[in-house]
C-alpha cells in the first residue's frame, strides 16, 4: 500500500512536472507568434508607404507630362482606348 501510495505522489509530481513543461512551450510559442506578428505589421506597413510614394511620384510625372506635353498626353490616350477597345472587343 505504502509503495502505491508513493508511486501515485511521484506520477502527480510528473503530471504537474508535465504541464508546467507545457505551459512554458505554451508562452514561448505564443510569444514568438505575437514577434513575428509584430515584423508582419511592421514590414506591411513599410511597403505601403513605399507604395503610396510611388503613387505619388508616377502621379507628378504624369501630371507634369501632360501639363508640358497636352496634346501627346492627349494621343497617347486616345491610342491606349483604341488599343483596349480592340483587345477587348
């Protein structure tokens, strides 16, 4: 009786052996999901900030393009809708 008593005390010292092991893998894991959560945020961020200063540099250089060059501008969209309405069509 005294041996069982003394084998159920040591499988509950593993047992809570065992989930504390579990619960720090627990912690790690979701500490480095929220990091690499984090450097997603962080990387998306930059690449819409890169892209919307792209969008504004290529929007100047057709704005000065068309303010300088009115009647090319113009052609040149008159031919890129002839272009895209024979693709299409």
């Amino acid at each position: 009786m005294n041996n069982q008593n003394e084998n159920k005390q040591e499988g509950e010292k593993n047992m809570s052996s065992m989930k504390d092991q579990v619960s720090d893998i627990s912690k790690e894991a979701k500490n480095k999901a929220a990091d690499t959560l984090d450097t997603i945020k962080s990387k998306g961020q930059d690449m819409a900030e890169t892209v919307k200063d792209q969008a504004q540099n290529v929007d100047k250089a057709l704005s000065g393009f068309v303010k300088d060059k009115p009647y090319i501008a113009l052609a040149s969209a008159l031919f890129a809708g002839w272009v895209i309405a024979k693709v299409v069509l």
